[in-house]
C-alpha cells in the first residue's frame, strides 16, 4: 500500500495556492503496480537459483497467423529478459470479458499449477483493455505471488 501512495504522489501534484490537483495518469499507476510486482517475483526466483517460466498469452482478433508473429515477439522478450517459455495460448474473441476467455484462464492456471510463474503477453490490452478489469487481474495475481510481464509497458501501449 505504501507503494501504491509512493506512485501516486510522484504522479499528482497540488498547485501553489489554487488547490489544483492533476490526477495521477491510470496507466502510468498500473504500470508502477506490475513492475513491483514482476521485480519482486523475479528477483526472489533468482534468489533461488531458478529461472522465471512463462507463459506467453495473445489475444487476438483474427486468426492463428496473426498470434503467431505475436509469439515471435513475446519469445525474443523472454530470451532478452532470461525467462524461459513454458507454454502459448491464445484467444481469438477480442474484446470479451476475462472469465470468458479459455486461453488466458488456462495461462492462470498454468500458474496456479506451478507448471510457470508468471505470464508474458504483448501489452496490457491483451489481458483487458478495461483498465479496472486489468487491474483486477493484477491484483489478483499480486496476491499470489505470481506476476505479469508484457513486451509493451501500459504508457506505450497503443501510441
């Protein structure tokens, strides 16, 4: 929680005597959120001696050859970031709500299997472009050590 206070005071700011308060920017907060989150998973990983696994989730609007230049990508970041790939799913129904798609609740429970430790997907739009209900899912996964990781971070994502 104090995380959470850091991050927000350093995006909002108060104005000398007008009261004017700006408001901290949703996505730079939840990218904060999911880089803590990712950093101490990992960190306490290596800690361990083990490599963080992945699972590499695309959620897509066509077809299997539009997920695969996703899957391309998403390897290169893992070798970059020395994760290893432990399985890919997809969903080809973008935008549906997030217990409707098989392919990220089968990612989640890759996790919750300890088959991985964590999923990697192109940006943060893939999980949800419902930045409550992707937030939700970061919570979610922050409550059980698990982590998300994207090849796009939430204040470049879509520019």
């Amino acid at each position: 929680m104090d995380r959470e206070n850091a991050a927000y005071a350093w995006n909002s700011w108060y104005s000398g005597g007008e009261g004017l308060r700006v408001a901290a920017d949703p996505h730079r907060r939840l990218m904060y959120l999911r880089q803590n989150m990712l950093n101490e998973a990992t960190h306490a990983l290596r800690r361990n001696g083990r490599t963080p696994r992945v699972a590499l989730y695309v959620c897509t609007r066509s077809s299997a050859p539009d997920a695969e230049e996703h899957f391309v990508v998403l390897r290169a970041v893992a070798v970059r970031r020395a994760m290893r790939v432990g399985a890919e799913f997809t969903d080809g129904h973008w935008p549906s709500a997030v217990e409707r798609r098989t392919g990220l609740l089968k990612a989640l429970d890759q996790v919750r299997q300890g088959f991985v430790d964590g999923i990697l997907c192109p940006d943060f739009s893939h999980i949800s472009p419902d930045l409550d209900e992707y937030e939700q899912v970061l919570r979610t996964t922050a409550q059980r050590r698990w982590f998300v990781a994207l090849g796009c971070p939430e204040t470049t994502a879509g520019l």
